[in-house]
C-alpha cells in the first residue's frame, strides 16, 4: 500500500501494477523459506461450478449493495478532496494501454493476490485460533482496513465477510 502511494507519481498507471505484486512477493518468499505448500496455505482449490455461480450472483448482488451504501455514507461521511482526487486519478483511463495496466492491476492481479493473502493465509491462520466468524469477521476487517478509504469501509467489510464465507465452504 505504501510503495504503491509513494510511487504513483513517478509511475503513474503502473503503480496499482507493481503496487499488487510488492504485497504478494513477501508472503510467497517467507513461505517459501519456511518450505509451506502455497497450493494448500493459499487455498488454491479447484472450485466446483455451483460455488463459481453462486459467487457471480452474490458478486452482482454485493455490487448493488456496495453501490447504495455508499451512497447512504456519501451523506454522512464526506469524501476528503485528497481522498477522491488520489481514487479518480489512479482510476484515469486515457489510452487503451492505461485500461489493460488497470484491468490487470485491480481486476486480476489485486482479486488473485488479495484472496491468496486474505482468504487463503490470514484467514485460515485466524481459523486455527479461533471459531470460524470470528476469524471470518477479523479476516474481512484486516481487508476492510487494509484498503485505506474510509467511507468504503463498510462497503469492503461487507465484501470481506462474502469471500471469507465462499472461501471457508469451498
């Protein structure tokens, strides 16, 4: 999170790029070191059909959630200009090559890379500690935080909570 604000000025569109690749790099080379299987620390299961259909239609569901509650926050929490000028500019897309940087940043690489560490790692570390919400509900609130944009914080808790559940049953 940090490297990816420190270098969005100087690398702008590629920063969410290399952004989502630092925050994955050490946990792959410490597990490495301490010879853990990253197939099963990060719970990279072959996931059955129904779980896949049922995650899309949550996934649309979530997102019209997510719409209308930020809109319900919008009106208590006002957004800092820092905060909405920093989101429009990392979310600028000017040219084809800035759509595929994007695209690949927070679409694929932040969704693969933050469910491995999330639901894969933190997550079942927390389940081995502690009954499954709780570990669900300090997983989503770890992610929640993580992301650094307050008045979105319900919105990802939200989405937190829903993956934390689709990763424990799947």
């Amino acid at each position: 999170v940090v490297f990816t604000f420190l270098t969005a000025s100087f690398l702008p569109g590629i920063d969410l790029l290399i952004g989502e690749l630092v925050f994955v790099l050490p946990f792959i080379i410490y597990l490495k070191i301490r010879k853990h299987d990253l197939k099963t620390t990060f719970r990279a299961n072959r996931v059955d059909n129904r779980i896949v259909g049922v995650s899309v239609l949550l996934g649309i569901s979530i997102t019209v959630l997510a719409d209308e509650l930020d809109r319900i926050v919008a009106t208590f929490i006002e957004v800092p200009p820092e905060w909405h000028e920093l989101v429009s500019q990392a979310l600028t897309i000017d040219s084809l090559s800035d759509a595929i940087i994007l695209f690949t940043a927070a679409v694929l690489f932040a969704s693969v890379f933050e469910e491995m560490v999330f639901r894969g790692m933190l997550q079942q570390a927390f389940e081995k500690r502690v009954n499954t919400p709780r570990a669900l509900f300090s997983t989503a609130l770890v992610f929640a935080f993580m992301h650094l944009y307050s008045p979105w914080t319900i919105q990802i808790l939200i989405l937190g909570l829903m993956l934390g559940y689709l990763a424990w049953r799947s």
